[in-house]
C-alpha cells in the first residue's frame, strides 16, 4: 500500500509539473515536456572535461579548438579517490552484489576503522574497503580515469649505458719530458747568436749560437793528434778516450764527425737546437761569458702537452687510468681537445679536498699554451649496457629506494631496488627490477602515498581484529 501511495505521489508531482510547464509553454509537445522535467531533475555539472576524454578540464562551459563543447561531468560521475569512473550509486551496488565490504576507514585517511558505515565527526561518511582492494603484496589499484587525471606514466626499464661525466677546471702544463735546455759544461764565450727569441719556434739541428772553449780546444787539438799520428792512427783504442772527452762536454755529433772528416780543429764550436719545438728562454747574449750551467736556451715540444684538473674528493672513485676525457680551453669557445688519463696524483689537497689528475692531449697546432685556463669532463660511465629507468622514477627515502611497478589494469606494486651509477637523467638498478618491467615516471609520489595509507589501515584492522578475538578468548569461561 505504501508502495502504492509513493508511486501515486510521484505520478501527481510529474503531472503538476507537465501542467506548470505546459501552462507556461503551451506550443511545447509531450516529449519536450518531459526533456524539460529531465533537465530540470539532472544535477548541476561540477566541471567540463574535454569530449575525447583527454585530460583537460575547465570550471565553466568552453568549446575545443576545433568547436566541439566540453563534456559536463556531474557530481555524481566524478571519480572518486578509491578509483570509480562510474557514479557513486552505481559503484556501490555494483561492489555490494560482486564483492563483500570488510570494513570502512576514515575519509579523511586517519588511522580509524569500522566494521559498519558511519559518519565522521564533520558529517562526511566512511569510506568502504572490499575484498582484494588491500592486498598481500601493497600494491594499490586506481581506476583509469584516476590515472588518467593524475597524469600517471609509465616506462619500461631499459638497457642503456649510463653516461657520468665528472667535470674539473685546471691548466694547461708542458710535459716534463719534452723539454731541453741548452748550457755548457765548461767555461766558455759566445761569440755569436742565430736569429733565434723567445717564442721562435725551432727545429732539431737548427743553429743557436757559436761557441769559444778553451777547454772544447784543447780535447779538440789531442783527438786530432791522435787520430792523425802514424804511430796511434792504424790502432783501434787510441783516440777513443779523447773522443769520449769531447762528448762529455757535450760537443754536437755533427762537429765531432766533421773534424774527423777535415782533420782540423775548429776555433769557434757551433751549438744546435736538440729537439722540435718552441724557444721558451733566451739567456744567451754576445760576447757574454757563460760559466758551466748557465742555461743558454730552453726549448720545449708542445706538440704534445699535459692538462693538469682537479677532482673532487667524492668523484675520485669513479676516476680510473686510460679514461677519455674531453677538455676545452676558455680561450676556444665550442672547441674541444680529446685525451685519456695517464696519471693520478698519490696525495690530496687537504684545503680543497680535490686531487691532481693528469691529462695528455695532442697539440699538433700549437693552440693549448701553458698555463691556460681549460675545463674538463671526464666520461666514467662503464661501456657496457645495465638494466636502467629514469631518475624520477625513483622514490628515495635515504634508507629506502623503491619504484612502482605497472602490473597492467590499474593495479601498481611498491618494489624495493638496489641502485647503482647515475647520469644523464637515468640511474642504474642494480637489482631489484628486471628488463622491460614498466615502472611509473610520473606522478609515482600519489601512488606511493595511497599505497602507505592502505598498508597502514590494512595493519590497523589485523590489531582491531586481533584485539576483538583476544577478548573474545577472555570472556570465555
């Protein structure tokens, strides 16, 4: 009977508001009448979202670029925190006849539960938790809508080779082993100096200057007496002593060789160049008396030349000999010079907790000058190809490392990694994940939270549960 009155009510309602709105419109038609008695009943839009179902939305009525109206979403086909496109009512008898509610937890994500619905204390009901929505292995499922509104990504676990560069300022030095000096060894003069400055470039045999020695003279005239007597000349050891004696004064071998051949001692001896190179110092003047060890010329060969940079204390693990390192110099915007490590340096610098490395570079156009100002990146990643995702789809705790895993369906699984290298926007995982896994690059810090939230409300339920058995033990007899 009561059936009955209700239905009889709401048929005199839909009447009276046919008749309203016929009288009002009169030219209006039954069907209109009712379209218009629909509208009226269909609750207000809580905001537009582009018709494709992309995620773009607006608070108020807005077209496409091509012209087509928003799609008006109303408050009850909003999606819900729990992961339901469809409307609350809907979802509701849909979970009550598919699966069994096991209890409800605090909208507002306290830690507080109960096994019948209820209202919280600012009037906003509990929220159901089904059967599976909490499962073993914390993992959390969301709806596609929610991950589309979210903006979830996901990218799968690739192998790639991890690119870390270390950079490091430094200078630009001469290599120690390509740089000769030009002195006597015994008192002379200089009686005359080639047209050779500092910063002449020279080549080996090249003349520098004449030479007067009273005492180059004097081992000159024995090794010619030797060598031209005909008593000592047919016999092998005589001369050989005044021989090594003109080499000890560091006598050119081209001058020793032409006194043999002319067998004349020269008053004047001419010194030469002893490598390619650059003349760095000239000390040597005319006329000038030269004591034994005076440093006449000094030539260096910068064709090849040392990069000496410092690197940081925390990336001398990472830094091994034989690395390529690529260099440039300040003064050559965009251009580059490419070396490898010879050397480590065994000490650090206990005021800029850095260490010494050294580079060798080729300077085939003479451009890299000592103690020029250059920058250096040292590639330390390993050639060979680790399992790795990008930096953002790691959520790093500092004692914890873990990313998200895309099971597929919506359903996303919390898995503790081991990391390794980091570089170029990616980090290896050492273990943990395997190839191809999809993990989530975006948005993974929602995901993770709703995942806590529910391992926590799924232990508070196991104490409640636990604490209800236990005092139902007690009340035993």
């Amino acid at each position: 009977m009561t059936r009955n009155r209700l239905i009889g009510a709401a048929a005199a309602i839909l009447a009276a508001a046919g008749a309203g709105l016929f009288a009002r419109y009169p030219h209006l038609t039954d069907r209109a009448i009712i379209s218009v008695a629909r509208a009226a009943d269909t609750p207000a839009p809580l905001y537009y979202q582009e018709p494709d179902g992309k995620p773009f939305y607006s608070l108020t009525p807005k077209k496409t670029e091509d012209g087509r109206d928003y799609r008006a979403v109303p408050a009850g086909a909003d999606i819900s925190f729990d992961g339901s496109d469809q409307p609350a009512e809907m979802a509701a008898v849909e979970h009550k006849g598919d699966r069994k509610i096991k209890y409800y937890r605090n909208p507002m994500g306290l830690p507080d539960i109960s096994p019948a619905p209820k209202k919280d204390s600012m009037g906003m009901d509990y929220i159901p938790v089904y059967e599976g929505d909490d499962s073993d292995d914390g993992s959390v499922k969301l709806s596609p809508g929610k991950i589309q509104r979210t903006g979830v990504k996901s990218e799968p676990a690739e192998l790639r080779r991890i690119h870390t560069l270390v950079r490091a300022p430094g200078t630009i030095q001469l290599d120690e082993r390509r740089v000769s000096v030009v002195a006597m060894r015994a008192e002379s003069f200089v009686q005359k100096v080639a047209d050779v400055t500092t910063g002449s470039r020279v080549t080996k045999g090249q003349p520098l200057m004449e030479i007067y020695s009273s005492a180059v003279a004097s081992a000159a005239a024995e090794y010619l007496a030797t060598i031209t007597s005909k008593t000592t000349a047919s016999i092998e050891p005589y001369g050989r002593g005044s021989r090594q004696r003109l080499i000890n004064l560091d006598v050119p071998e081209p001058v020793i060789a032409e006194m043999e051949k002319s067998h004349t001692a020269p008053v004047t001896i001419q010194w030469s160049s002893p490598r390619d190179g650059i003349v760095l110092q000239r000390n040597a003047i005319e006329g000038m008396r030269a004591q034994p060890g005076d440093v006449l010329f000094r030539i260096a060969d910068i064709a090849l030349v040392w990069a000496n940079v410092d690197v940081a204390e925390r990336d001398l693990g990472n830094v091994a000999v034989g690395q390529p390192v690529k260099v440039q110099a300040r003064s050559y915007p965009g251009r580059q010079f490419e070396g490898r490590i010879s050397v480590i340096y065994p000490q650090l610098n206990r005021e800029t907790r850095t260490a010494r490395v050294r580079i060798e570079l080729a300077n085939t156009d003479s451009a890299l000058l000592p103690d020029m100002y250059v920058d250096a990146e040292i590639d330390t990643g390993n050639p060979a190809s680790v399992v790795a995702v990008t930096e953002s789809a790691v959520l790093d705790t500092g004692s914890r490392q873990a990313v998200l895993v895309d099971n597929g369906q919506g359903r996303f699984e919390p898995r503790e990694v081991k990391l390794g290298r980091r570089g170029g926007g990616y980090v290896e995982i050492r273990d943990g994940l395997a190839e191809g896994e999809a993990v989530v690059t975006a948005a993974n810090f929602l995901i993770d939270a709703e995942s806590n939230l529910k391992a926590a409300l799924k232990g508070f339920a196991e104490s409640a549960t636990t604490q209800e058995s236990d005092k139902a033990m007690g009340a035993k007899p």
